[in-house]
C-alpha cells in the first residue's frame, strides 16, 4: 500500500475543504458576530453533527469497511462486495429515516433538554428548534455519503470521499453570501444550506460509486447473514460512539448556560483545532483502517504494526509544530481570522484563550485516530466502548469541577485532559495484547521531534512580539503578520527535525516532493 500517497490525497483535499470552511467561518463571524442567532444556528448544526459522527462516521466505518474489505478482496470479489453493501444499505437508509423523523417531531423536547436555561428567552429557543428541524435532514444524508465512502475507500479511491465535505462549505458560504443581513434571516439561511450541501455530497459520492464499479440498488430490508455480522459488529462501535457523543451532548448542555456567545467561542476555536485533527489524524486513519484489515485477515500482524508504527511517526511529526503553533499564536490567528463586523475584539481573545487550552490536547486527538484501528480490524469494537464510558465519567466530573471556578475555560481544559486520557489507555490495552508498541528507535524520533517543536516554541513567542503590531492593524495586515510567524516557525521546525534525526528521508519526500511511498 503506498500510505504515503493515500495520506497525501486526502490530507489534500480535506485541506482544500478546510479552506472553504475558514472561509465560511470568516464570513459567519463578521455577519452573525457571537449573538443570539448566532448560538441558535450553532445548536441547530452542532445537533445533526454530532449524530452524524455516531452513526456516519466512526461506528459505520468499524463495521463495514473491514466486512467489505475482505468480501472485496476474497473469492466472491465486487459482485460479492456489491450484494453486502446493497443488503447494509436496504436496512440502514430506512432506519435512519426513521430516526429523524422521530426527532422532527420531538425536537423542542430535544433542544429543552440541551439547552433550557433558553427557554427563558422564547425568541431564542423557538429559533433553535425551527434551525434543527431544517438542519436534521443533513444526518441522513451525510450517513449515506459515509457507506459510499466506505465502498470507495475500500477500494482505495479516496478522492471524492476526502472532497465532499468541501461541497457543504460551498453551499454554506453562498447561504452567507446571498443573505447577508445578520440575525434569524442568515441563520435561516445557513440551515437551508446545510441540508442542501448533504444533498450535494450525497450525489458526488452516488456518482463516484458508480464510477467505481459499484452501483447499489435499494433492497427490502431483510436480516441476511452479511447484515447480521455487520450488526454484531456495529452495535458495539455505536455504543462506544455514543459515549463520545455523549459527551458532545454534556459540553454542549454546560456551554449553553455560559454566558451568551460561548457555544460561538467553542465553535471558532474547534474549528482550528480540527484544521490538523482532519487533514493529519483523520487522513492517517482512514488510510491505514483498510491496510491493516488486509494485513490482519491475511494472518500477517507484524505488517499491520508497520503501518501503524508510519503513521504514528507521521501524526507526531506533523502535529507537535500545529499544536506549538495553534497554542502560542492563538489571539492573534483568531483575531487575523475571525475579528470584524459583529465579532469583536474581546470575543476573538475569549476565543484564543480557548483554542490555547484545547489544542493541548491535539496530539491525543490525532493519536486516537491511529491507534483505534488497531482495535477496529480486529473487530475489537467493545474495548473502545469500555474506555470511552471511562472517559464519559471523566468528563462530567471534570465540567463540574473545573467549569464553576473557570467557566468557558474549564469547559475547554476538560475536553483537552479527557482526550488524553482516552489516548493512554486505548494505546497501553492494544500494548498489552502485543498489537502494537512503540519502539526504541520511534520514541527517539519522537522525542527529537519534541526538541524541535520546543525551539519552535521559542522562535514564536519571540516573533510574536516583534510583529505585534501588525496583529492590531487591518485584516490583511493580521494575516500577514500571522502567516509570517507561522511560516518562520515551521520553517525552524522542519529544519531542525531534520538536522537532528526527527524525521527520516521518506518523510522529506512526502512533504516536499510528494514522493509515492511504500510502507516500512
């Protein structure tokens, strides 16, 4: 497998979704500022959202794309592939039809239930659940999109799956375009565009599938063989999701009693923490998931270790210098990125100060996502239900404890101590199997990557007062000043990482030439 191109195309293209969605956020931070509206559209995207990771994303990946991978790669071959996709697909669409139907119906109860300290405020409250309703519609769509891009991945065609997310940013920044006005009219707005970006995935992903040989037919729903291992499978990954999600749903109830503007504030600083999460973590997981099915079905577990000891390798490399960056330069980049119009001063300090927390917790996040498909090849789906309830527990203790004391902070500092802890324990269990351990010579690496993200660190805060005032002047100027200090910084970074061993050649190439690598 050549994980380094694999990484490459969709660490690029979800870059190129990345973008548009800084640009959406740019744009929604100065039309709708951190207002009331602006909370109410929050809750309305972050509700399907979080859903869609429990059932589209995460658990739906753990089940099916092992299952399919191997009838892929056996006797029966596509036809064989084909048949199981179209059997999980004749069960899964009516099922979450269903779903959210029942939520349309329930949801002021829902949106009571996560944010009822609203209700005091009618206008706000109504506003939230009319935006849900519009917006819910999008968990359907985009769980459709996931079993599509899972057939593709499969195959090892990663472009139209790492591209779509870019098509919902598109329909999000002409919704912000064509209803500029501020207030409930844009929130509205963007709602519509949210459903209508699902839509749009939804087609991109039908059509690549087809191009790839795979072009499903809705079955009746029936309990065949396929759809009963996918089941045993899945339930466990869905339940484990559902824990994480969980505590979504906790953050979210404790953000929406924090003064107003606050579920804005997590929002921008998210997004630039999810700027790495995506293009590192999430492309290293979604290229090694299907080649360490292969090597685990073929009985060959050192292979699989290989590719996890890469990708590993190239999760710290690339993440240590965005998290040093992320922390040190955080008021300024979200005061380059976000400040103007409706969004002030004062809101894009409150919002640095909470990305500095949460990026500490970064290189976890994106660790995670190398180390569970360990587990999720295995068709281990219930050692990571089991630390993920840990963390669940971990979690609400933590908002009670530190959030009185620190508000918005200690909302953002429990995120950031959760998501370690659940990266320790899920690394030292799959350690103790014997699966996968660190060794000598990749905790050196490592700890010379360490060297250099700490003299990056330095470098920074020392152009970081030098260029302090081009952060107070025009937003061009805050983006160049920005852009400057970041490039100085990961220019030291990648120099010194090299000159003292902290990356090896191959990953010179895949960062400079892009060269096409096999695995170690």
């Amino acid at each position: 497998m050549k994980l380094g191109k694999a990484i490459g195309t969709i660490g690029g293209l979800t870059m190129v979704s990345r973008v548009l969605g800084f640009m959406r956020d740019m744009l929604m931070s100065r039309i709708m500022g951190a207002t009331m509206a602006a909370d109410a559209f929050q809750l309305a995207f972050r509700i399907p959202n979080t859903f869609r990771r429990l059932f589209g994303e995460g658990a739906f990946s753990a089940g099916f794309v092992p299952l399919f991978s191997q009838r892929l790669h056996r006797e029966g071959g596509i036809e064989d592939a084909r048949k199981f996709s179209e059997e999980v697909l004749g069960v899964f669409l009516p099922s979450l039809f269903a779903f959210v139907l029942l939520f349309e119906l329930i949801m002021p109860a829902f949106v009571w239930a996560l944010a009822s300290e609203w209700v005091d405020n009618p206008a706000k409250f109504d506003l939230a659940v009319n935006l849900t309703r519009i917006t819910m519609p999008y968990l359907l769509l985009i769980s459709l999109v996931s079993l599509f891009a899972g057939v593709l991945n499969s195959m090892t065609r990663f472009i139209a799956a790492a591209f779509a997310p870019a098509l919902l940013n598109m329909a999000m920044v002409v919704a912000l375009i064509i209803v500029p006005e501020g207030g409930p009219k844009t929130a509205y707005a963007l709602s519509i565009g949210v459903t209508i970006g699902g839509v749009l995935q939804t087609g991109l992903l039908w059509w690549a599938a087809r191009r790839a040989g795979i072009s499903l037919r809705l079955r009746k729903p029936q309990m065949t063989p396929g759809v009963r291992q996918f089941i045993n499978v899945v339930i466990p990954a869905t339940l484990g999701a559902g824990v994480y999600q969980v505590a979504q749903f906790i953050d979210t109830f404790f953000a929406t009693r924090l003064p107003e503007g606050s579920l804005s504030y997590m929002n921008y600083s998210d997004r630039l923490n999810q700027l790495p999460l995506s293009v590192i973590g999430t492309a290293l997981g979604t290229a090694i998931l299907p080649a360490i099915s292969r090597f685990i079905d073929k009985d060959e577990p050192e292979e699989a270790a290989k590719v996890q000891g890469q990708a590993l390798e190239l999760a710290m490399l690339l993440t240590l210098p965005a998290a040093i960056a992320l922390w040190v330069v955080s008021v300024p980049l979200v005061t380059a990125l976000f400040q103007g119009g409706r969004f002030t001063l004062e809101d894009a300090r409150i919002t640095g100060n909470v990305l500095a927390i949460i990026v500490s917790g970064l290189p976890a996040y994106v660790l995670v996502k190398v180390i569970t498909p360990g587990f999720y090849a295995r068709k281990d789906t219930k050692t990571p239900v089991k630390t993920a309830g840990i963390v669940l527990l971990a979690n609400i203790v933590l908002n009670f404890v530190l959030i009185p004391p620190f508000g918005i902070y200690g909302l953002a500092s429990a995120i950031a101590l959760c998501s370690w802890l659940n990266c320790v324990m899920l690394y030292v269990i799959l350690s103790k199997r014997g699966h996968f351990r660190i060794q000598p010579w990749l905790w050196s690496r490592i700890a010379r990557q360490a060297v250099a993200a700490a003299l990056m660190a330095a470098v920074l805060i020392v152009l970081e007062r030098v260029f302090a005032d081009w952060f107070s002047g025009s937003t061009i100027h805050r983006l160049i000043g920005v852009s400057t200090v970041v490039g100085a910084g990961g220019a030291v970074y990648l120099l010194t990482a090299f000159a003292i061993g902290g990356m090896n050649r191959d990953d010179v190439m895949i960062l400079l030439r892009r060269k096409k690598v096999s695995d170690k």
